[in-house]
C-alpha cells in the first residue's frame, strides 16, 4: 500500500508542469555613446546605449528619438544621418531610464573643387548615393563658409538677348544675381534674354543659378588657373589677381612668355575635376555675363587669357553660356532696425535689441542660453542670466540663433540680429 501511494505521488509530479519564471534586473543607468556632439550635413554615425547593470542589458530594447528630425534623424539602431545645419537632442530610452545628448550639425568647410549636390550639399566626391551632382565649386567667399559654384553644363548657340527687347538695368560687375533680378522685371524676359533664362531655369528650392556678372566670370577663370581671385590689394606670391587687363599675372606662364592659354596644367587639373563629375569643360574662347557693357554691347569674358571685351547682344554664335550659384542659398535679407532700440515678440521670449546688446525674456525662469550661427556652429557668447530674464552681446553683424532653456527644461528660440 506504501509502495503504491509513493508510485501515485510520482506520477503525479511527473505530469504537472512547473514555470519557472526569473525576476528581471531594473536598468539603473543609461549612457549614450561615443559623446561626439557635432556631425556634418550628410554624415552619419551609430550611437549605442550603455546599460548598466549588464544582466539588465541582456534583452533589453532601446528607443531612439530625434527633437528635431529636419535637423538629425536616427534610426533604431541609433545611427543618425546629419539633414541640415542646426541643433537636436538624441534621446535614449528604455523602460523608466533615457539620456540626452545635444548633437550639432553643420556644413563642411567647403574646399575649390568640391562638387555641389541639387540640395545644396557638398562632398568632395562626385557620385554620392541619393544624391544628384549639378556644379563644382570654384570660389570660397572670406567666411570659409559660403562660396560660388559653376554648373557642370554649359550652353551653346543662346543670344543674350534679342535686338528688339527693353534695355534692363543690368550693370553690376560683381552682382550676376542683382543683373538677372534686373533682366527679369522686362516683360516676356525669358523668351528675350536666352542665357539668362538658361541659368535661371536650373534653380530649384535649395540653388538660385544666374548668370555670372563679368567679375564673378573672371573669379572662375582665375579658379580654373589655380588662382584665387580678390577684390583689391592681391598678393601674386600667394597665387592672388584681382581685376587685370592686358598681359598679367593670368596671362602668363612660369617661363614668362605670354600665352593665350595661361597656366595650361591647372587648367587642364581643373577640366579634370569637372569631367569627373560628367561635366563640360571650361574652354570655349569667350562666355557670357550678365554686366551690360552699353545698350548695344554685352560683356564677355575670354577664357583664352582672362581679357573682358563687348559683343552685340544678339550674337548668338560667339559666346557660350555659363550658369553659377551662391550656396548655401543665402537668407533671406533682415531688414535693419529703423530705430536704435527694437522690441518684437518672438514666440514665447520677448526680445529687445540695443545695438549688439539683447535682453530676452522668458515666462519662465531661465536655466541657460546657447547661440549659434545659421550654419549650426555655436558662438562663444556669455549670458547674464536673472530669473525671467538674460542679456547677452551678439557679435556685431551677425545674425544668428538664442537657444534658451528654462528651468523646466522646455526650450524657446529667437533669431538675433546685431546693428
């Protein structure tokens, strides 16, 4: 009878299942890594969270999000893709634990012989995935920052304009896009004015092309020698020439013999970049500019020494066409405070301007303030902060950003501009 309840009991455990269920460990500490804080328009990185303790880390799933996504996005896997000069909070979160990183984009130092993108991006290679090349830089303006790119096309057979169309005001040397602007307050200008249409027709919501005015024409034809153009006071030690006529620095060659194809090895390396990138090269005898030389007499520039003549405006024969871009496209003009002192409302801060000087008021206490330029980098600006308020002096000229966090840790912007 013993054996047989020792056997019933047996049985019994052998057929009832057991779930054995292990208590998971609470995370205690997020820590995103690598700490690197700035990133590049079009670059991409891959984040990790850190877990601590690690038997919480086992099976653990991470959520990852972007404060601003036009700025950053990031995927799940934590590698964010740089979309356009700013800054945004990486955010980490998994179960009740998260961390912040403050990631700052901005474009790269642009370099003479990048090549420029139908976004207003550039790399220093031609083919990027997504990507659509349309220009080369040639031109790097004093803030290392902005500059001038030539489209990778060029057009053949186009008038400047016909015989019969209304004179426009386009005389600036240095201005193509003021010219254009000018060509286009003339009725009907895009079937009158065929090279400035041309260039203009390939603008879209990031690049505005025109025709280059005659010494935007002659900055492209000092880059494509391997020299740099300036406005005044150039240094030829240095590879500088600013406005020349006749035989000078651009015309002549290491042997000092004029030619009329000066510095043929740079111009030829210059060629190169552009047909690396299936473009045309520079090396028709003469091209077009926006800068009317009479009423009759356009402008040209010759690319087989660097000399500006006129030719009757509806030649279409002689000339080429070239189109150029600003990048990044620039801002939209600020119009300047009509007094000293401005007040304005700027979302949730109230903003008053003296000079350089900005007082910004917050509905909240404030906790800190960042500034940083339009292109994403941050100034090294102090702020005065007392309670609702702070004060701060902006670089002079300078248009830029205030990021203010107050002290429950929401966030308001406005956009500075110092006389």
């Amino acid at each position: 009878m013993k054996n047989q309840m020792m056997m019933a009991v047996a049985a019994l455990i052998a057929s009832t299942a057991f779930t054995v269920s292990a208590q998971s460990v609470p995370v205690e500490s997020i820590t995103i890594t690598p700490t690197s804080a700035k990133l590049a328009v079009g670059g991409s990185r891959t984040y990790k969270a850190e877990i601590l303790p690690a038997e919480a880390a086992a099976g653990a799933t991470v959520e990852w999000t972007s404060s601003e996504p036009r700025v950053a996005t990031i995927a799940a896997n934590g590698k964010v893709r740089g979309m356009a000069p700013g800054t945004t909070v990486l955010r980490a979160t998994c179960g009740d634990k998260s961390a912040e990183l403050s990631l700052t984009v901005a474009l790269k130092a642009p370099k003479v012989g990048n090549y420029l993108f139908s976004d207003g991006t550039w790399e220093q290679g031609a083919v990027v995935e997504g990507k659509t090349c349309v220009g080369m830089i040639y031109y790097i303006n004093a803030d290392g920052r902005t500059g001038k790119a030539v489209s990778l096309d060029e057009g053949e057979q186009l008038s400047w304009s016909k015989a019969t169309v209304a004179i426009p005001a386009a005389t600036d040397v240095m201005d193509g896009a003021a010219n254009c602007a000018e060509i286009a307050k003339i009725p009907d200008w895009a079937s009158g004015f065929q090279a400035a249409n041309w260039c203009v027709s390939k603008s879209n919501e990031n690049l505005k092309w025109y025709l280059p005015a005659v010494d935007e024409m002659r900055q492209l034809f000092a880059a494509s020698c391997g020299l740099v153009w300036v406005e005044k006071d150039a240094d030829e030690s240095k590879g500088q020439v600013n406005n020349w006529t006749g035989n000078s620095v651009t015309m002549v060659n290491k042997d000092g013999k004029p030619d009329t194809n000066p510095y043929p090895d740079a111009r030829a390396a210059f060629n190169a970049n552009l047909a690396k990138a299936k473009g045309v090269a520079l090396s028709a005898d003469k091209y077009w500019t926006s800068t009317m030389m009479s009423n009759d007499l356009v402008n040209f520039l010759s690319f087989e020494g660097g000399y500006s003549n006129g030719q009757p405006k509806q030649y279409f024969h002689v000339c080429r066409t070239r189109a150029i871009t600003s990048f990044p496209d620039p801002e939209p003009i600020v119009p300047m405070p009509t007094s000293i002192t401005e007040v304005k409302k700027d979302g949730a801060l109230t903003v008053q301007m003296i000079a350089s000087v900005a007082t910004l008021t917050a509905p909240k206490a404030i906790k800190a303030v960042e500034v940083f330029t339009l292109m994403g980098e941050k100034l090294g600006v102090d702020a005065n902060i007392s309670g609702t308020q702070t004060t701060l002096t902006v670089p002079q000229g300078t248009l830029c950003l205030a990021v203010v966090t107050m002290a429950d840790g929401t966030k308001a912007t406005a956009k500075l501009l110092a006389r």
